[in-house]
C-alpha cells in the first residue's frame, strides 16, 4: 500500500511539474546582467542573444534604463508599458528598405528541455508595433510574419538564422496597433527534438506585406516590434492568456533576497514554511496561475512563518515575498498536492 501512495504521488508530482512549466526561460526579459544603455543589447538579457547578422541590432529594454536611452515605458525610441506592466522588453527589425534585401533582426534562447517528439506542445508571445517620431519625422510601418521558429541549432552573427519563409508559429496580418500589445498564439506537434526558440520575421520581402504611411512626414523606412512574455508550454492555458496573471519578477531583486528565504516542503500536500536568514519584515502574496490572490499577510521581525494550504485546491501557485525594508522581491513556485 505505501509503495502504491508513493508511486502515485510520485506520478502527482511529475504531472504538475511538467504541466506547469513554460520552456522559455527568462520569458519577460525581466533578469538581466547589465542595465541596457543604448541599442544592440539583446544580450543584456539573460540567456539572449542575437541570432541575425552581425550587422542587425535588436534591442533590450528595461526599466532600470534611463529614459532616454532603453527605458520602460519611457525610452529613445518609443513609449510602451511592458506587457502585464513590467518592467522589460525587446525590441527587433522585421522589414527595411534601406538597407539590404531581406535583412532581418532575430533573437533567441535555449530552452529549459528539449521538445520530445510526437508531443503537442502551446506556442505564444506578445507584440506591439513600436512606432516613434524624432524632430517631426514618423518613423515605421506596419508588416506581418512577425514569429516564432524551433531549432535544434543555435545561430549568432557570424551564422544566423536562415531566411526561408517558415516559421512554427507567425502574424500571417499585419499588424499595424502601437498601442495594445497583441498575443500571437498556436499549437504544434514536434518533429525534431528541437532546443532553441527564436523570435523575428522568416519570410523574404516578397513574401512579406507592409503598410505604407500616407503622410509629408512618413518615412516608412522599417517595421520594428516590440516582443514579450513568450510561452512555450504542453499546458495550453499557460500559453493562451494564463501568463497574463502571473507576477513580474525582476532578477536583480530576486537574486539579494534569495539567500534570505527557505521554503520546505515543496511539493506540499498542508503546511509550508518559510524560514529567513535574517528577521525579515515582508509582504507575502500567495497566487494560483490566473492570478487570484490566494493568501497575502505582512510580517514585522520575524525568522520564520507557516501557511496552511490544506484547505487549497491542488496545483501549481506562485509566492511573492517583498522586503520591506529594501523593496527587493522574489518570486517562488509551489506545488500543492
């Protein structure tokens, strides 16, 4: 009988586990190895890099930027709040026509797991077009196939990624709102054990459709696009609107805290506890996936608290522990069984 409760809870687990989990990591650009200052800095992001000719330049933007250089929402090139109201994006070309044919800007990272053959699996991200002005000119325009292509290579500037009009998952309209981000969303069964995931336009200039302004001081040089919260996951409400619940994290301020707090057990089937390094004054959140706060309560000087989720559904939730005192954050998952 016990070997039975443990295989199965073993199974529970797993299931949860996997379920939950979005392949992409970094998926907001909220962690970050250094504060963006100026263009081309994809790599700022962690895990991110440029997949498109060395000659491309794809953007990091990110809160703790000044405004006028790759802030949020305020930067050089345009003013955009984050999708869910964080704190990061990036910013990449889809379409010019000043300078080579088919010149792209593309980015990418490896994923958490490789994709396993035969097994369905949820693919979305979030765009906006990014158009701005500068001493009454508008710079800009609308295009379509902005996307997403599965590798099982990795590319860079000297290799980038290849033109040739396919992509897992693209915007087959143009997308011409620089106001509301737009969710891009799919399915697909895997046919190679791919590992990376890239985001940009695949498809050449003939094969991609813009939009051009009508007006003395439209240039309609390039179509640029902001990109953000890229799922790619087997559970289809996590990619099709789920993540808009979830909290910002920022890396900056999950790393100081991190090494304050312990969390056992986890998974839990009743009581978790928290224990601190030090006395710690915070506001603890606890969420479920879509977002519902589940228990929220604001601790002064204490080492250690305890929650009860004996009374809560099983799943995956989301802990967010904010000091207090220096306003750092950091973001836990649980698994309740």
């Amino acid at each position: 009988m016990q070997k039975t409760i443990f295989i199965f809870s073993f199974l529970l687990i797993a299931n949860f586990s996997f379920a939950q989990i979005n392949l992409v990591p970094n998926f907001s650009f909220e962690q970050n190895d250094t504060c963006p200052s100026f263009g081309d800095q994809i790599q700022f992001a962690t895990g991110w890099s440029k997949y498109s000719n060395s000659a491309s330049t794809p953007d990091y933007y990110n809160s703790c930027s000044s405004p006028n250089a790759m802030g949020v929402p305020k930067s050089f090139w345009c003013y955009q709040q984050a999708h869910r109201n964080c704190y990061s994006y990036a910013g990449l070309g889809t379409w010019t026509k000043v300078t080579n044919q088919n010149f792209r800007e593309h980015i990418g990272t490896e994923l958490s797991q490789q994709l396993v053959i035969g097994q369905k699996y949820f693919i979305s991200f979030y765009t906006v077009m990014g158009e701005f002005s500068s001493g009454g000119t508008i710079f800009g325009c609308p295009s379509n196939n902005i996307g997403i292509r599965l590798s099982t290579v990795s590319y860079n500037g000297n290799n980038p990624v290849p033109i040739n009009n396919f992509a897992h998952l693209y915007s087959s309209a143009i997308i011409s709102d620089s106001i509301n981000w737009v969710r891009i969303s799919g399915s697909i069964i895997a046919d190679s054990a791919y590992n990376y995931i890239i985001v940009g336009n695949f498809f050449d200039d003939v094969n991609t459709d813009t939009i051009q302004y009508n007006c003395p001081s439209c240039q309609n040089l390039a179509s640029y696009y902001l990109v953000d919260d890229i799922c790619l996951s087997t559970d289809s409400l996590l990619c099709n609107g789920g993540i808009d619940a979830l909290p910002c994290i920022v890396s900056v301020n999950e790393i100081d805290l991190s090494n304050e707090v312990n969390l056992f057990p986890n998974p839990v089937f009743d009581i978790v506890t928290l224990s601190f390094q030090n006395n710690l004054s915070a506001e603890i959140i606890l969420y479920d996936v879509f977002g519902k706060i589940i228990y929220s309560n604001r601790i002064q000087n204490e080492n250690s608290i305890t929650i009860n989720l004996s009374s809560t559904s099983s799943g995956t939730y989301f802990l967010k522990i904010i000091n207090l005192n220096s306003n750092y954050s950091l973001i836990r998952k649980i698994i309740k069984l």
